[in-house]
C-alpha cells in the first residue's frame, strides 16, 4: 500500500502517524517548508529541535521512529503543475492537506486525470472538512467547491487553526483514506467537524453534471498553470 501526503503541516502530520501505524508501507511526503516554532501546536511531528529544518526530512525521521517498517519517500517540493499528474501516479491513494485553494484544485485535477483516489481535508480556525473522491471522480472536488476562489480566502497560516480540531479533521482524513486502500467505498463522503460545539456529521455530496473535471461534458483534460494561479508556480 503506498500513500502520499500532499503537505506535512497540522493536518498531515497526525494523518502519517495513523497511516504508519495502521501498517500503510510507503507513505510519500510532499513539502517544501520548514518547521517553524509557531507549527508546534498542531504539527505533531515536529519539536522545537526541528525549528528551522525541512518538514520533510524531520517528519521522515520522526515516522521511521513510530514505525519502524515504514518506508518514507521524500519530495523535497509543494505540488506543481509540471510535475503533479506524475507524482500522484506513484501512489494508490492521496491524502491532501494544503493551506491554499491553488493546490488542492491541482492536486483533485491531478488524481482525475491520473485516475488516482484523493481524500481532502481543510482546517481552519474552529471548522474542518473532509472529502473522498474516487479515481473517476462523480462527485470529485470541483462537483463540490467548483473553482479556485477569485478573492483572498482565509488559510491556516493567516487565520489559524486550533490543534485539537485540526487534529480530529487529520483524522478523519485517515480514516477514509484507509477505507479507501481497504478497498471500502467511501467515495463521497463528506465530514464536517465544528470544534466549538464538537458537532460533526457525516454524509454523501453529490456529483455535479456540468462539473468541468468529472462532469458529462468535462473540458479539464491536462494541467494548464493558468487554473491555479501563482500560489502553485
């Protein structure tokens, strides 16, 4: 089983540790960060030894420590337009967990176009969410949040996240992705998580005819920079 982790931040780091524990056996990590001492409230992976140092390299370590049989594959880069469809090939499943709507609009063009499943998460302040897309999409992301928002939207960096939420949202990112290489259809799914009620639910969205990814008439059939914008170049 081969898993890759797009971005290794607060959602990232809790969703690795589940999958390694669980006995996933290569998990992929992409970023192109460094650890800062502000992560460490969330970013489990990480201590105040690791401030300054490639996420990449410190999570690989920190993994190989939880699990020893592991393998981790190390992607010194965020995910890109020029080499995105490649990347996510290599692997049965994504999990992506980016704080820009530029990459996770990539990475769900990606996986359609590489026929690859992809489990969404986002978190932000008090709220989280979560999506399971299928190889073929119908519903994909675009059926839901349809297209890179045209003004500032709030991120983690800019917004913050609360580190419990954000570790309840990893894991439920996890746990679909996991699903997802035990061969269950949870293709789908939808999960909400309000942390300052400790409300969440569960349920299935649905495909959008006219989505231009995974619709009836789909006009996305390569990755062209000019979608996502300067977030991804």
């Amino acid at each position: 089983m081969r898993a890759l982790l797009v971005g290794i931040g607060g959602l990232g780091c809790p969703a690795a540790i589940a999958l390694a524990r669980a006995g996933v056996g290569v998990i992929g990590i992409a970023d192109d960060d460094e650890v800062d001492i502000t992560n460490l409230h969330r970013q489990i992976l990480f201590s105040e030894e690791d401030v300054g140092k490639s996420k990449v390299e410190c999570a690989a370590r920190a993994l190989r420590r939880i699990a020893s049989g592991v393998r981790v594959e190390e992607h010194h880069t965020r995910l890109l337009p020029d080499l995105a469809i490649d990347l996510v090939s290599k692997y049965d499943v994504v999990l992506e967990g980016a704080d820009n709507f530029p990459t996770k609009f990539l990475a769900a063009d990606a996986c359609r176009l590489a026929r690859r499943p992809i489990v969404h998460a986002a978190a932000v302040k008090w709220h989280g969410t979560v999506l399971a897309v299928g190889a073929r999409g119908q519903p994909c992301y675009r059926c839901v949040f349809e297209d890179v928002p045209s003004g500032d939207a709030p991120n983690c960096a800019d917004a913050g996240g609360v580190g419990p939420m954000v570790g309840v949202v990893a894991a439920a990112q996890a746990d679909l992705a996991l699903s997802i290489l035990a061969g269950r259809d949870v293709f789908g799914t939808l999960f909400t998580f309000d942390g300052k009620t400790l409300a969440s639910r569960r349920r299935l969205s649905a495909a959008r005819p006219s989505c231009p990814l995974c619709g009836d008439q789909r006009t996305i059939r390569d990755i062209q920079y000019e979608r996502y914008g300067a977030r991804v170049r």
